[in-house]
C-alpha cells in the first residue's frame, strides 16, 4: 500500500479540520509530484468504491438548490451515509462568497463529522468550474459516500458541470421561462433529472411541469429517459421520487458499465481542457496523441508530465 493511500485511509477517518486543510493544500501544492500522487490515488479509491456516487444540482439564483440538498443530506444521513458538498460560488471572486447564504440554507448538523461542505470559486461570473473543481471532487468522492455539487446557472455552466458528476440534476423555478431559456441554449440533452421546485407554491408548477416535458429529450442514446419531478421541500412533494430517480440513474450507469466509461471521458476532458488552456490547439492535439487508457487512469500526473514536457518543447523553459 502507498504512502499517499494510508494518508486517504487516515484522512477518511479523520476530522473536518485535516480534510479542510488536504483540499487546502492540493490548490496551495498543486504542481507538486506528492499532490498529484495523492490525488491519482484518491481517483483510484474513487472508481473503486461503489457506494461514491457524484451529484450535481444546478438551476439558476434562488431555485432553492441550497435548501435541496439540506434536505438530501438529512435523507442520506438518515441512510448512514456520509456526505461532502462542493457549492461552486460564482460570487465569490467579487464578494467573498456567498458560503454563509448556502450553508444557512443546507442547515447542517454541525456536530455531524460525517457532514462537510467546502465553497470552490467559479472561474467566472457565470458559474463555470475552475480547474479545480475536477480534483477536488475527486478527492472527496474518496472520502464520502456522496458528493454533491451545486452550481449556479441556466445554459452557461450546465455542460461544465455534467463534465464532473455521475448524475446532474437540474431546477427550474416555476412560471419562470427558466425552461425556454434552457431549450434555446441548447442543453436539452444533459440533465439526467429535472425538477420544478417550489411546488407547494400556488401558480404555474404544472405548466412548468410540462414545459420541461416538452423542452427535454430522450437520451435514448445513453440508454436513459431524463426523468422529471415537481418537488417541494417544505411540503416534501417529490423528494422520494428524487431519490428514486437517483438511485435508478446510479443503477442505470453500473449496469451498462457507462460509469467507468464517463469517469474516464470526465478525467479525459480535464486534461484536455487543461493542456489545451495553456498549450493551445497544438499542445492539445500532441496531448490527444498521447492519451490512452493507461495514463488516463493517473490524470493528474499525467496532466503535470504532459505539461512539463510541453513546457520544454513548446516554451523552451525546463522543469523539474
Ligand atoms: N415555497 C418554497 N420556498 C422554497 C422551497 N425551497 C426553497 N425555498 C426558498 O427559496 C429561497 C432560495 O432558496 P435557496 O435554497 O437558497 O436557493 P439557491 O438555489 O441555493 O440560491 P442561490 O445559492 O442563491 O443560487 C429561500 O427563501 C428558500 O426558503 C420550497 O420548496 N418551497
Ligand atoms: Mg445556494
């Protein structure tokens, strides 16, 4: 067993304070060998636990995203499972973030140490993901059962986000456009469930409803009808059909063996944004050449040979 899989052991185990300071720590060391070892293997642990299951849940400001996953943390919880949320802030880069606003909402069991939540920056305004946002998920998908990603946005940062989740969830707000909106910006194929929240609200849920119905597709491709709910989580409306829908999307994935295959194309993707980002086109298609199953199942150091050696070719500037 390597060094860097007793630290996972250990930090599994250990307080909300030591894995504040590993994900700390991975932004602070991120070029480092050690990081991206630790991390690699926390990918590994990750594919091999089959209780690690990745949630997203986006929608735009106000859907009530943060009271949601408040309510599926005391459900899981309920179940015995442990529970990290990742909530990317878009504002944070401008004000500080809006962390209290979410975990106000959430209402976790402070007491709970199986319960952790951890703010991301956004990349920009509108909720993209940061580079990040890929490891850090990693690292704590191998730390507990579920992790779950809320994310703020209507056609901007949905595609960033089913880039790094086993199952994206997406809220509309009802009698909002929220779903014409979604149509025009042509994302009908990525949720996996939607949802029109605030049910229990009079109006135009139903028509919300159906508007959604009408605005989603088939993924009949990926072998897999989006599935779509009216919840309230004051009235608690739909939250057992939610978590049926999750637990059938989970099963779904598995059984096809897609599962693996999307954490490979997710891992995939990384690296290419990544490489891509700063080596441009060219860097990108040399690292195309590259990649292959082997190496795509030790991302991130492959992320940091590849650029080293890029760096070396590309920018004439050697690295260690
Ligand atoms: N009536 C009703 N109100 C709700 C429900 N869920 C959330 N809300 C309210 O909606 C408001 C926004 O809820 P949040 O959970 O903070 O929404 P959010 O999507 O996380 O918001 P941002 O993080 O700012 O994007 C709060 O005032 C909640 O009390 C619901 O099921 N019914
Ligand atoms: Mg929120």
């Amino acid at each position: 067993m390597s060094d860097t899989t007793t630290n996972l052991d250990r930090l599994r185990a250990s307080g909300k304070k030591e894995i504040a300071e590993a994900l700390a720590n991975l932004e602070i060391n991120w070029d480092t060998r050690r990081v991206r070892t630790f991390l690699d293997d926390a990918h590994a642990r990750s594919l091999g636990r089959s209780k690690g299951r990745i949630i997203g849940i986006t929608g735009p400001p106000g859907v009530g995203k943060s009271t949601l996953i408040g309510t599926l943390i005391r459900l899981y919880r309920q179940q015995d499972l442990s529970v990290g949320v990742v909530a990317v802030d878009p504002s944070s880069q401008i004000s500080g973030g809006s962390l209290l606003g979410d975990r106000t909402r959430m209402n976790p069991d402070p007491d709970d140490s199986r319960i952790f939540i951890r703010s991301l920056a956004a990349r920009d305004r509108l909720g993209g993901l940061s580079e990040f946002a890929f490891p850090t998920i990693t690292l704590m998908c191998a730390l507990f059962d579920r992790v779950i990603v809320e994310s703020v946005g209507v056609g901007q940062s949905e595609s960033d986000v089913a880039g790094v989740v086993d199952s994206l969830v997406l809220c509309v707000q009802p009698g909002s456009g929220d779903s014409l909106q979604f149509m025009k910006a042509g994302l009908t194929e990525i949720p996996d469930i939607a949802l029109v929240t605030k049910a229990d609200l009079e109006g135009n849920a139903e028509q919300s409803f159906y508007d959604l119905k009408n605005a989603l597709g088939n993924n009949a491709a990926r072998g897999w009808k989006t599935q779509i709910h009216l919840v309230s989580t004051h009235s608690g409306t739909g939250l057992e059909d939610l978590c049926n829908s999750l637990d059938e999307h989970a099963a779904c994935l598995r059984q096809g063996g897609q599962w693996a295959a999307k954490r490979q194309l997710q891992s995939r993707q990384w690296l290419e944004k990544s490489l891509g980002e700063q080596f441009g086109s060219i860097g990108l298609n040399h690292a195309r050449a590259f990649l292959n199953a082997e190496n795509l199942s030790t991302p991130f150091t492959t992320e940091r040979d590849l650029s080293t050696r890029f760096r070396k070719i590309y920018l004439n500037i050697s690295g260690s």
